[in-house]
C-alpha cells in the first residue's frame, strides 16, 4: 500500500504540461480546433505549461468556422505550430471566417497574471467580418491580477493566405488591441490587405512590433490595409525594422494619448498621406504641445552628394537626453517621401539650459543617396528609453555643387 501512495504521488506531482493536438480541419467536434481550445481553456490556469499543437496531416488545410471560435481565456500557452514562425510567410493552418456574419478570428481574453503568457504562432487568419486577432480584456468581471500576460503573436498572417499571397480580408481590422495592461509583442507576420488598419491599438500597457511586413505579400507586391499600417493610441508603442507599405491613410499613426512612440528603422514607403504622423492631421507638426511626447522633426536643408545638411530644432525638455538624428532615403520616383531605406544615424550635443535650440547639423551618409528624397527624423531618450518624431520634409539629392 506504502508503494501504491508513492507511485501516485509520483504521477501526480510530474505533471506539468498538456498537449491539445488538433486532428481534424473539421469546425467542430473531437480533434478540431474548437475543442483544443475549449479544453484549453478548462485545464490550463497557469499551474501547467501548456500547447494546442497540429497533427501533420492538417497541415496546410483551412479549417472554415460556422460560428466563432471560444475565446482564448487558458494561461500559458502556445497555440499553432512554432515550426511555421518564419518571417517567409508559410503558415501551418488557415482559420477561414468567410462563412460567419459577425466575429473575430482568435480572442484572446486571458486571465492570468504576467508569467503565464500567449504565443499564437504558424497560423493564418483569413476572411472574419470583423478582426483576424483581437487582444481584449477577460469577459465576466475576472481581472489578470497585477498585470496581464504577455502576449505573443509570431509568424502569422492577417488577412492573407498561408502561402502569404493572396488577399482574404478581414473586415475591419487585422489585429487589435484594446485592453489597458497588456502587453503584446507583434513579429515576423504578414498583415495585409484588411478592411481598415493593419494594427489597431487602442488601448494597452505595451506594444512591440517588430520585422513583420505590413501591406504588401510575401513577394513585395501591394495588398493594403483599408486605413493606417499601424494606429498607436493609448500605449507605449515601439515598432522597428518593418516593412510598411500601401496604407490608404498614414504609415503609422500616433495618437496624441500615445504614452511613448519609437518608430524607427522601419521602411516607409507608398502610403497614402505621411509616413508617420502624430495627430492624425496630416501635417509634419513644426510647433508642438508642450506635453507631446514626441520631439520636434528636423530640417534638412540640403543634400550633396553624400552630405546632408540641417537643422534640429531642439525642445527645452529635450535638454539633458540622448538626442540622435536618423536618415532615411526614398527612391525619388515615389509617389512622396517617406522613409524607404534607413540610411544611419548621429547624436549631437544639445544645451541642457531650459531654453529651445536650433542646431545645425551636417552627417555624411556611408549609403547611396544618389537619385533619392532624403528625410530626417528625431530621437529623444532619457534612461534609454526613448520618443521619435515624424519624418521631416524630404530634400531630392543633387551633386557636387
């Protein structure tokens, strides 16, 4: 008997992971998506680490939903197949919402606190009426605890096929995020060709989005989102080294609730209006509130050959940050300029004495610049944390004068 209770003590203290493998490209019943996710959400409460996995033989199939999918509510899990998370755009599983009226594609209303996150990955959300992937807060009242969960979302489509090329839509937005302590991380996904913005974030504690490509296909060419590549509201957004493209409306868009804004070495270009714009107003903003975060742009003045010439136009509360000015270039054939190609950086000194500056600056770029529209753009940190401006006006190369 002794033997016995220690053989269960054994088995029951070794658990610590469970595995949903889905079977089936079927909407609903045992070995379908629907079911991993809802026994999912009935077992893992944080105390196991968890996965709903894909069985090879659905692989590169569509599961077609009826009705929407059960939020995802379960605590540390990985949904999809890592294998898939290249930033090719070759996805494991299509999750198809053309037939439903309403509804998003994956919900994530998770309940747990800040170690047990959510990695969606390898998969692809094509045709829902409303979101491809929305980030919400947990239904009923339940809070996270002291801070909600990171969430995960690598190497997805948003509106594109699992091949990543041809355009399914999703009705309004791609991704969204709208729950005030999250904490999101958006990388190495395909988000093109939505109703409205690729990204939407209205709400949140964070916001990272990073080498994903955004209105365009696998191959460059355009599928556009129906409004901004990326709206910043109310979060600390930093978004870098993305390619965003085509956009109806602006690039990224910056709200004037944005808690922090680093927007930097993404590549800009063919989108409707700015390439970035705070305020949503479309104007490179030359006069600013006193409590924008966002610093000043500069002013080029002037590109030969290799140099470029300007002016920073430096905030008394810049003072005493690390301020660095970052170039870009756009092929001159473009429809504006905007940021396509980055170019590189430098850091000038500023006076840490109250008062605004305007200081000249000269930087000689190691990149061609030749038969291209040069922009400049503003960084400001403190502690290493730092806000950017908008692109400024862009000045067409000319030689040897």
């Amino acid at each position: 008997m002794k033997n016995l209770f220690l053989a269960i003590l054994v088995t029951a203290t070794s658990v610590s992971a469970a595995t949903f493998t889905v079977t089936t490209n079927a909407d609903a019943g045992l070995g379908s998506l629907r079911d991993a996710l809802a026994q999912a959400n009935a077992q893992c409460d944080g105390s196991i680490v968890c996965a709903v996995t894909l069985d090879p033989a659905v692989e590169h199939q569509i599961v077609e939903l009826t009705s929407p999918l059960p939020a995802i509510t379960a605590c540390g899990i990985t949904i999809g197949d890592p294998a898939f998370d290249s930033a090719l755009g070759k996805r494991a599983l299509e999750i198809s919402g053309a037939k439903l009226d309403a509804g998003n594609g994956l919900e994530v209303r998770s309940r747990c606190g800040i170690n047990n996150g959510v990695t969606i990955t390898g998969l692809a959300l094509t045709g829902f009426p409303d979101n491809g992937i929305a980030v919400l807060p947990p239904d009923g009242g339940v809070t996270h605890g002291p801070a909600a969960p990171l969430v995960h979302l690598r190497g997805n489509n948003v509106g594109i096929d699992a091949g990543g090329f041809i355009d399914r839509r999703n009705g309004w937005r791609g991704i969204v995020i709208a729950d005030d302590p999250a904490q999101v991380v958006v990388e190495q996904s395909v988000i093109s060709a939505n109703g409205r913005s690729g990204i939407f974030v209205w709400v949140a504690d964070s916001v990272t989005v990073r080498n994903n490509r955004i209105g365009i296909d696998v191959n460059g060419f355009p599928r556009p989102n129906g409004a901004s590549g990326i709206y910043l509201g109310r979060a600390a957004g930093e978004i870098t080294q993305n390619t965003i493209a085509f956009s109806r409306d602006f690039g990224v868009a910056v709200s004037p609730t944005a808690t922090r804004a680093s927007v930097t070495q993404n590549s800009l270009y063919e989108n409707g209006w700015l390439g970035i714009d705070w305020a949503l107003d479309g104007l490179v903003n030359h006069v600013l509130p006193a409590d924008a975060i966002v610093p000043l742009p500069p002013t080029v003045t002037d590109v030969n050959g290799q140099t470029v010439r300007g002016v920073a136009h430096v905030r008394a509360k810049d003072g005493g940050g690390t301020y660095r000015i970052l170039f870009y270039s756009t092929e001159a054939w473009r429809q504006h300029a905007e940021g396509e190609h980055y170019a590189g950086a430098m850091t000038i000194d500023v006076p840490n004495d109250g008062s605004a500056h305007d200081v000249p600056f000269e930087f000689r770029s190691t990149v061609p610049l030749f038969d291209t529209v040069v922009t400049a753009q503003a960084s400001v940190a403190f502690d290493g944390i730092d806000n950017t401006s908008e692109l400024s006006e862009g000045v067409r190369y000319s030689c040897c004068r």
